[in-house]
C-alpha cells in the first residue's frame, strides 16, 4: 500500500457524476475480454490433441486390422505431436496475429508440418526401426493431418475474427495526459499494424483551459478522479501516462489514485531523453514503456483459480451438505422466518454482490447493510445463531456463490457490507487504499482470517490489520497459497474468541 494514499472516490457516497462523453463510453455494453496468452496455450492443447487424434485414427482403421496392436505406433504418435508443437512454435505461429487467418499462417503450418515428418522419417532411418511403421500410415497419417490441421486453422480464424469483432480480444486503454506527448503516444500506437490495443479516451488533471478537449480525435473524458469512477463502470485493462519521468510529483499523486485499481498502469517512455537499460523497458507494439502496477491474477492465473475454486469448492460443498441441512432445520426449528439470508456486499472491482448466509439473527432484526455490526451477546441474534456465528457454519452458504455464481472465490478478502464501520466511520474512510483489496474476487476465507483478523471490526486498528493482510495475499497469490489457507482454515475458525 502506498504511504499517504489518497483516498479515492466514497463507495459509501453518490457515485461520482462522469462527463458525457464519459458516461455514453461507459454505458455502452462491454464483454469481458480473452486473455491472448490463454487463447495461444488452449491452440496449442487442442493441436496437439488433434495431431494424436488423426495418428490414432487412421492407426486403429488400418494398421491394427491388418497387423494388431503394437505399443510402439502410440508411442510414435505421442512424440509426433511433441515435435509438431515445437514446431509451430518455432514457425511463430502461435499468435493471435496468426490466428486471424494471415495466409502465410498456412504455408507456414504446412512448411512446419512437412518439418516434422522429416524429422520422423530422418530418426526412423538413422535408429533402423523404419520397417517397423507402415508408410502408409506415416503418409495418411501426414496428409490427414495437414487437412485436419487446417480446417482447424480456418474455423479458428472465423472465431478469431467474431471475438475481434466484439472487442474480446482487446485491451481497452486510457492515456493519462491530454498534451502533445499524449497525441504522439496516441498516434504511435495507432500506427502500429495489428495491434489489440484499443484507445477509448484520455484523462488529465488540468482544467479544459490549459488541456484540449479532444487528443488526436479522442475525447477528453475527465480527470484521474474521474477515470477511478470510469473504471468501475466500464472495462479499463490498461492505463498508460504519457507524462515525462520529470513530472515525478504529479506522476505519484495520480497513482496514489489509480493504484486501487485491477488494470496494468504502465509509464510511456517513448519521449523521455533519459534511457534505461533495454531490459528495464516491456513493449507495446514498438513503444517503450515502464511497468508501474500489474492487474493481478491474469492469463492462466485465471484459469488455475477458476478450477481451484470450482473443483475444490464443489467438494467443500459435498461435503458439508449434512452439516447444512441440520443447520437449516435447526434455524427453522429455533425461530420463524428464511433459513438463509441475503446481503448486499462489495465485490470486485467494487461492484455489489449479493452473497448467501445461515439466517443468524431474528428475522424483524436482521441489518442487511450491517450499519450496526454484531457485537458480544447481540439481542438481535438467535440461540442457533450465537453458535453458528462463533463456529462460521452461517458462512457455508457462500459456497453456493462460489460454485454457482461465480461471484466469489474460495479464498480472497472478505467482501464487507455495504455500511459496515469501524469507530463509526466506513471503511474506506478508515483506512487509506481500502479499496485495493477489491483488486481480486473476494472470498469466503483468507489470509487475514487465519491470522487472526476475523469477527468484530470496530476499530480502525482491526480493519487496518484486515486490509494489510489482504493486499500481502494478493501481491503473493498462488495456489499453493490458497490451499494452504483452505487448509488452515479449520483451526483458525477454532480460535473463536473474536466471532460473536
């Protein structure tokens, strides 16, 4: 967390009245986008796949009716497809630039594909084992395989073109700095042939008489207080300062703002006199640039998270299914009203969600925006409620947000409610930076809780500890570290004292 954060626009507040050319962008229907690294390992999982595929194929309906089943023909097919990713590999082909149908994408598969059989055909003959495979299984095998190959290719290309089309496979980027630094970065990267860089505005601080309206016909869509609000509403993935490495002040309190942010900021250095080693620079397209924050959990992270919390929640679940259901009959049992209860939270990105819980409370007394919190021996609370509040058996629920709705992980902060305060003040105005903890999803459990950070908040001092503990998970996420706390977790919920 950055020393002396300014505190950013108030959740708890009227959201923050955007200009209209602002708020006609962000009202327009934004899909969530593709991560090109994603897309470029799933290519090369189904190729390979593919390549086995068409091997074992013409192997099954010719080699063994006529000789029987040879362990060796899968061997070979196996390592056909390892050579025939590497391959591609190395034909640079294996990029969102190739996918979108290029017709030298083709001569170069065909070309990487020829490679590979004289490669198989070269070691057969060396190594003297080529009377043992059928040439022609090795040709049909060759000729079926660039046929399947292709077709691949073109349908992939037709995707390709649609995902295009909808703006998926693009990063939606602001530039910060409305001068004549900021029109040449704005045209350097427009120049650049096959980029997925798509520029939706710029943001400066200066008032409209000292910066243009408009920068190389994009429009000047606020100031960096507004692009914190803008972001929330509409898809931001990267923001880049054009601003000179000599604005060091006026660079550092944009970022105290934008900081809390889940984009990639990166600093243009395209203009700057002063040069860095090469390895000090990332690139987009041709233009330098210095990386200042990174969104976290992107590109295959996703995807390693989104099983974690799909395989291993649905298990959680299973699991504590019996212990659910003699929850629910024992609230029934206990007082009138719903067994589960819904609460308005904040979630990523600081948008509500709405989460499950065991019903704790009276029914006539429930706080859906937790303005009051809980306290020891809360009248407000039931007989079961006291129990399943200390013991965290009311938070099982969530496992449905988790595994069906997807708005909530496994592990992550724990998303608070909407008026939720500590020494009667929201928690944004607590504590500086509190909403780069909605960087990520929230989740049921997390690093803060196992280290003692759960239960009553009404101190500056406890949400503080809260939000400290949550920015350390997400700047050193793995899966390692969620089952560790998945693990942990029990035995943190043991040590009660602090659950009301």
């Amino acid at each position: 967390m950055l020393d002396g954060a300014a505190a950013p626009p108030k959740a708890s507040a009227a959201p923050r009245a955007l200009s209209t050319a602002a708020q006609t962008i962000a009202e327009r229907p934004t899909p969530s986008s593709y991560s090109p690294i994603v897309l470029a390992g799933t290519v090369r999982l189904i190729e390979f796949g593919l390549v086995m595929l068409v091997g074992l194929a013409v192997y099954l309906a010719y080699v063994v009716p006529l000789d029987g089943f040879g362990w060796h023909y899968p061997l070979a097919i196996v390592a056909i497809a390892a050579i025939a990713t590497l391959a591609f590999q190395a034909a640079d082909i294996y990029q969102v630039q190739a996918f979108r149908g290029y017709e030298k994408q083709y001569f170069r598969l065909a070309a990487a594909w020829s490679v590979v059989f004289l490669i198989v055909i070269g070691i057969s003959f060396f190594a003297k084992t080529g009377d043992q495979f059928s040439r022609v299984w090795l040709g049909s095998f060759y000729i079926v395989g660039l046929i399947a190959l292709i077709i691949f290719r073109r349908a992939l290309f037709l995707m390709v073109r649609r995902w295009t089309q909808d703006g998926r496979l693009e990063r939606r980027a602001v530039i910060v700095g409305a001068d004549e630094k900021g029109a040449a970065l704005i045209e350097s990267i427009l120049a650049q042939r096959d980029t997925d860089i798509r520029i939706i505005g710029a943001f400066d601080d200066r008032g409209d008489e000292r910066a243009p309206t408009a920068v190389s016909g994009l429009p000047k869509l606020g100031t960096v207080d507004d692009l914190v609000e803008f972001a929330r509403r509409t898809r931001v993935d990267l923001v880049i300062f054009s601003l000179p490495i000599s604005a060091e002040s006026r660079i550092l309190q944009m970022l105290k703002k934008l900081w809390v942010l889940p984009v990639d900021i990166r600093l243009a250095a395209h203009a700057n006199k002063l040069r860095f080693r090469p390895r000090a620079y990332s690139y987009i397209g041709n233009i330098p640039v210095l990386d200042v924050f990174d969104k976290p959990i992107t590109d295959w992270d996703v995807v390693m998270k989104w099983l974690f919390d799909k395989i291993i929640g649905s298990l959680i679940l299973i699991a504590a299914s019996p212990i659910m259901l003699i929850t629910a009959i024992a609230i029934k049992l206990d007082s009138r009203g719903p067994v589960l209860f819904k609460q308005k939270r904040y979630g990523f990105n600081n948008e509500l969600i709405e989460v499950y819980k065991f019903r704790s409370m009276y029914v006539d007394q429930c706080d859906a925006t937790a303005a009051k919190l809980v306290q020891k021996h809360d009248p407000r609370v039931t007989r079961v409620g006291r129990f399943i509040r200390k013991t965290s058996i009311d938070e099982l629920p969530q496992l449905f947000n988790v595994v069906f709705k997807g708005n909530l992980s496994l592990v992550g902060p724990r998303p608070h409610a909407v008026h939720a305060k500590a020494e009667n003040r929201v928690y944004d105005e607590a504590v500086d930076g509190y909403f780069a903890r909605h960087r990520v999803k929230p989740g049921i459990t997390g690093w803060a809780q196992i280290n003692g950070w759960r239960g009553e908040t009404d101190t500056q001092e406890k949400i503080q500890g809260r939000v400290e503990h949550d920015l350390y998970y997400i700047e050193n996420w793995s899966v390692l570290f969620d089952l560790y706390i998945v693990a942990a977790t029990p035995f943190a919920l043991a040590k009660s004292e602090n659950a009301y």
